[in-house]
C-alpha cells in the first residue's frame, strides 16, 4: 500500500483547521494539526511533513517566523494561509520562502488543488526519475538538474524550493530568450495559480541572492518586458 502524503495544518482556528483536515483527508492525505507556531516548529521533524499549511496570525510565535525556521533547515513545500490580502503581506511570505499563499475565506477545491499542484512541483519520484529523460543544463560553474532537484554553483549544493529551481531551469534551458513575467508565471505556476506578477520578481530576487552574476552567464532584467538567462561569447 502506497504510503500517504503527509500535510501539517497550522492554524489558531480549531474549526478551521478541522474543515482543512476533512477536506485533505477525503482526498486520501494524512493531516496533522497544530494551533500555534511553537507547536509547530516542535512537531515538524516528528511528523514529517511533505507539505505545510501555515496561517500567518497565530499567537506567540507567527507565521513568517514559523516560515522562516522551517526554511531554514528544509525544502518542504510550503502553502501560507491569511485573512490579511495586502501584497506586502505575500510578498513577505514569498520572500520568506513559501511557495503559494491563499487568502481566506477560500473554496475547499480550489485549496486542494493548490495542494496537489504544489506537491507535483516539489519533487519526482524514483520512479518518474527513471523513466523520463535526466532534465539538466550546464554552465561554467552551475548545474542545474530538474530531474533531482539539485543545484551545483561553485562546486556547491545550493538549496533552492522547488518553483526557485523550476524558474532557473526554465530560464536557463532557453539562453538569450526573453520571458515576460506573464509568460513565466504560466510556465512555472501554472494555470490554477491565481497571483500577480510580483510572485515573478520576488524568486528572481532569491535566485540572484544566492547566483551571483558569473562572467560567463547572469540572470538579466530586461525593463519593462521581464527576464532572460543571458549567456555571453
């Protein structure tokens, strides 16, 4: 028997994060619920998750620093949950690594499909590793592969989450070829991703944070259009 995704719920609401579990359950995940930062951040390696729901306003310790720690120290995908629809507040949350932010009140499919679409970026399986082609590019001095999820920079792993990674591929799979931010919010979001184009210069700012412009390549900004993967002669 197929083991089942695990998904860690993070919300002060009890009733909410009830309705949550039901939802996911039905569609055959297994939850795990926890009412406050702190609770979470405890209970994260024991349960394990393949994914978090993480609601920004809880008490104590809030969501962005619950964010933060875990993208300290893992990849595991991660889904914010706010009353609050201000563009800062997602861009923060972005920035702070999630990977998708939905506003309450939200539509029980709509967040199960959010759930299932961010879990299909996040990683291959074994399985799905061997039978499709190895999806890798290489530069002087960078390796990216999509098949494994891995990026080699220097001679150096670099964590990146999965959409960071899946933007660098793409760009990088087609050299000196502009991308709109539309273009690449399709690409790599998808059609059942409802945001803006911030959500684009928000991971090309952590990609340049942690890529620094090499001699021979750089992710440039072309004003006004968007963004290309610049190789130079």
């Amino acid at each position: 028997m197929a083991t089942k995704q695990k998904i860690m719920i993070v919300d002060d609401d009890n009733n909410i994060a009830e309705l949550i579990s039901l939802y996911l359950t039905k569609e055959c995940f297994e939850t795990g619920i926890y009412n406050d930062g702190e609770s979470a951040l405890a209970g994260f390696d024991t349960f394990n998750p393949g994914l978090v729901l993480l609601d920004l306003m809880l008490p104590g310790v809030d969501g962005y620093h619950v964010c933060r720690e875990i993208r300290a120290k893992s990849n595991t995908p991660i889904i914010m949950l706010s009353a609050k629809g201000e563009v800062f507040d997602k861009v923060l949350g972005l920035e702070l690594g999630a990977d998708d932010y939905m506003e309450k009140p939200f539509d029980s499919k709509e967040l199960v499909a959010r759930v299932k679409a961010v879990l299909r970026r996040s990683k291959s399986t074994p399985e799905a590793e061997k039978s499709e082609q190895v999806k890798m590019v290489e530069y002087p001095d960078l390796v990216i592969n999509q098949t494994n999820y891995s990026v080699v920079y220097m001679g150096k792993n670099v964590d990146m989450p999965p959409k960071e990674l899946e933007l660098l591929y793409f760009l990088a799979s087609s050299p000196n070829h502009v991308f709109t931010r539309e273009q690449l919010l399709d690409q790599i979001w998808g059609y059942e991703y409802i945001g803006d184009t911030r959500t684009v210069d928000v991971h090309i700012k952590r990609l340049r944070e942690k890529l620094k412009d090499h001699e021979a390549w750089r992710i440039a900004t072309i004003w006004g259009i968007g963004y290309k993967f610049e190789t130079k002669a």
